[in-house]
C-alpha cells in the first residue's frame, strides 16, 4: 500500500490560530520553522523540505517574522483593495480570498466575482454575507477556467504552497488570453524566499508547518516572465501615498511596512 502525504495548508492544522484568528479578530504572526528550506515541485504535489528552489534564497533561518493582519481580510476593502479592483479586468476570481472582502468589492464595483479558499471557516463566515465562495484548493478544477478577466494573489498568497512559479502558472491557465493576474508582493524588493512556516495567534496558539514563500517585486517579473507573463502596471498605495515611494532594496522593507504600503503587480500574458 502506497500512503500519500496530504498536503497542510496555510495557517491549518495544530490548535487552529488562522481559525481562531478570523472568529475572535488579532494579528497572527509568520514565521519559518526548523532549519531546513523548501523546493517546488509539480502543480499538487508537496514540495521537497530540503532542497531550495533555483535562484531563491531559501534558508529557513532567513525568513523574517512577518505579522499578518486577519482584521484587515475580516474587514471591508481598503484604498489599497479598491486599487486594485480599479486595475482589474472584467470578471475576477480570488485565490484564497478569506471571508471574501475582495469579492464583495468587485461585486460592488458593477463585476462578476468569485472566492476560492480552502478554509472552512472563511467561506461559511463568507457564506453568511452572502458571498459567492467556493471551499476548493487553487489546484483543483475551478469554475470557468480560462474564461476570467483577472485573477487574484493577495496578502501574502502568492506564497500558497512554496512555489511561486506553480502558482503563477496556474493563475495564468485561469485567466483568458487578455486576462491578468494581479500579485501583491512582499515589502523587500530583491526578496525570493521559500521555507515551512507556521503561524501563531496572539496566544501563542500554533499551526502546523506548511510550505510557503515571500517574494518581492523584482524576481516576481523574473519568474512571471518564465511561464509566460509580463508586467503591465505596477503601484503602491499606503503610508506614502499612491505613486509614492515603493517597496525598495531589502534594508528598507521593515521601514515600507511599517508606513503602511502595499504594492502590486499587474501581469499579463
């Protein structure tokens, strides 16, 4: 008999502080896990913990302690969100898209939208406001493939599973030939790590590892470029204002998320 390793998604798992988190509000904190890194391997497979993807730098040690915001997915769409449903393309599907915040704005915005989220808790929570949410991983076979206008990577999402290069694939295979795909990319430019996290909740609660990545603007137009996409727009919007002084080298990281500032990247194919 072959067993076959299931797969552990973000924030799941162990005392449930992603779970925790959405139900009682509070930050949750990310952060690697052991000393070893991770490599991507096919769409839906579980990635290697011990060999780094090429280019990335991987090291476990490396990854900083990020502080992930669940008020801020539980909540109605900021500046920033609406940015981004102003960039969009007609009809728009989001990639772990939480309690559907993102989903209600498009909606709102006059477009067709749908959520995708493996979190049981999110899409009833999303379900209760009546939001179209689907419970399926972004690996599965979605609804209207290669028929959306845009698709959506945000809050960190582009590090579903620990393989940027799969995930852009798959969100391109998503969208029509004119279609985008928006990411919101880490705050360190140059940054391109993939590593098993955890997250903990304000109580110390924790999950259990899962694979995941960080990556920044400048290897993302990389790495988009190597399945087939390429940037349209990019923007931040934030404690400098839209326009203003974007996520730089990676000494300035820290300083860009503490203003507040987010940024994006528009690609197509």
């Amino acid at each position: 008999m072959t067993l076959t390793a299931q797969p552990t998604y973000f924030g799941h798992g162990g005392a449930h502080p992603y779970e925790r988190s959405l139900l009682g509000g509070g930050a949750l904190t990310l952060r690697a896990v052991g000393d070893t890194s991770i490599t991507a391997g096919r769409a839906g497979e579980i990635p290697d913990p011990t060999v780094c993807a090429p280019g990335a730098a991987c090291s476990a040690a490396s990854a900083a302690t990020t502080i992930m915001d669940v008020d801020r997915y539980t909540a109605e769409a900021d500046a920033a969100d609406l940015s981004v449903i102003e960039h969009s393309a007609g009809s728009v599907i989001d990639l772990g898209c939480g309690p559907g915040r993102m989903v209600r704005a498009a909606i709102v915005s006059g477009r067709f939208a749908l959520g995708i989220d493996v979190s049981a808790t999110a899409v009833a929570m999303a379900h209760v406001s009546g939001l179209p949410v689907l419970r399926h991983d972004i690996n599965d076979a979605l609804p209207l493939e290669g028929k959306w206008g845009t698709a959506l990577l945000l809050d960190g999402n582009i590090g579903i599973g620990g393989d940027p290069r799969a995930l852009l694939n798959r969100a391109r295979l998503l969208v029509n030939p004119q279609g985008l795909v928006i990411v919101e990319t880490s705050a360190g430019e140059g940054e391109e790590r993939c590593f098993l996290a955890e997250v903990r909740d304000r109580c110390g609660r924790s999950s259990e590892p899962f694979p995941w990545a960080q990556i920044g603007a400048g290897p993302l137009t990389r790495i988009a470029a190597e399945v087939g996409l390429q940037v349209e727009a990019r923007w931040s919007v934030g404690g400098y204002g839209e326009g203003g002084n974007e996520a730089g080298a990676d000494a300035e990281a820290a300083d860009v998320e503490a203003a507040g500032v987010r940024t994006f990247v528009a690609l197509s194919a």
